[in-house]
C-alpha cells in the first residue's frame, strides 16, 4: 500500500495547516508506537496499517514537510520493505529523504543518512548498485550511513568509511560491520561494478 501523501501535489501540502493540536499529536505517535510494537510481534499488515494511521495524523497536524512525517515515512517503509512491497518503500523512502535533507539540524541529518542507506539497500536488491553507491553519497559527506543497519554508531565522514572491495557500492566503518552485512544481506547483491 502507497502511502498516497507522499505523492500529493505541492499546492496541496502547503495548504495543510501547521499548526497540530495536542491530542491530535498524542494520538500520532501513540499510532506508531502501537505500529513499531505490531512490527516487532511479525503483525506486518496491522503496523502498515496503524503507520498510514499515523502518517495521516502527521500530515494534518504537522504539515508533510516535518520531521515527524519524514520518521513515519521511514518506518512505514521499513514495514513495507519486510511485506515485500519494494516499490512503495522505495517512494516512501526518497519522501522521507527529501524532507530530512532539507534540514539543517544533526538529527535531520543523522536520519535522513539512515533513509539514505535503506533506500540504496532497495536499489541494490534491484541489482542497480551504481544507483545504490550514488544515493549513498547523495548526502552532505560528514553525515554517511554504515551499510550494516545494525552498526552501534551508524553515521560517519565519508573519510571513515571503506568501500566493498568487489562492489564498492556499499560504504562501511569496519570489517566487522562489513563481514555482518555480509552475513545478512550484501552476499545476494554483491557483484564487482
């Protein structure tokens, strides 16, 4: 299921008010908690659910452009990619990306790395590692995502990363890192570019 918010026209976003109402904003991310928590028990239909739920709370609370849209973006997307509806991920994610880029503030940054990296991760199930590298990279240098979505510190300069020696596509901060991703994912993917 695509999020539809995420392809609403331009007029239409900014006209959204901005202004959220407590309960409105409780009920929202109470939405994604309940989502996450359904997420974690394997309920994968019942999260996508409660997060268009929460997204569309989001929406009329906060405005498309915010942080909190941009977050449910992200974990309806990681739902979506376990569902194994790539394609809405996909869409999902490049909305999540383009607002967290749009900030200036670390946390923005450090997040929209994380988008980043899941949706290269879709690029390269796909076989397009070129694309994949090039999203990568997309962000400012300082703010770049380890491959290994279980990394304990997650973002890093790209001077502290390291290429994949075959497919120098994915970026990661150590051998460990890289030898896990291998383990879990990358090894289906992988091919020397």
């Amino acid at each position: 299921m695509i999020a539809t918010l995420t392809t609403m026209p331009q007029t239409t976003q900014s006209s959204i008010s901005r202004t959220p109402s407590l309960v409105s904003g409780l009920d929202a991310f109470g939405l994604s908690n309940q989502a996450s928590s359904l997420a974690r028990s394997g309920d994968l239909a019942g999260a996508e659910r409660l997060h268009l739920q929460a997204l569309d709370v989001k929406v009329n609370g906060f405005g498309f452009q915010s942080p909190q849209v941009a977050s449910t973006l992200h974990s309806l997307a990681e739902v979506q990619m376990r569902l194994g509806k790539f394609g809405d991920a996909e869409r999902n994610l490049r909305s999540a990306v383009s607002i967290r880029s749009s900030s200036s503030k670390q946390h923005d940054l450090v997040e929209a790395a994380k988008s980043r990296e899941l949706l290269a991760q879709i690029l390269e199930s796909n076989g397009n590692l070129s694309a994949a590298k090039n999203v990568r990279l997309a962000g400012q240098s300082e703010w770049i995502a380890c491959g290994n979505s279980k990394c304990p510190v997650q973002c890093f300069s790209i001077e502290q990363l390291s290429h994949c020696g075959q497919c120098r596509s994915v970026l990661y901060c150590s051998g460990d890192c890289q030898a896990r991703d291998w383990k879990a994912r990358h090894r289906l993917y992988c091919r020397a570019t």
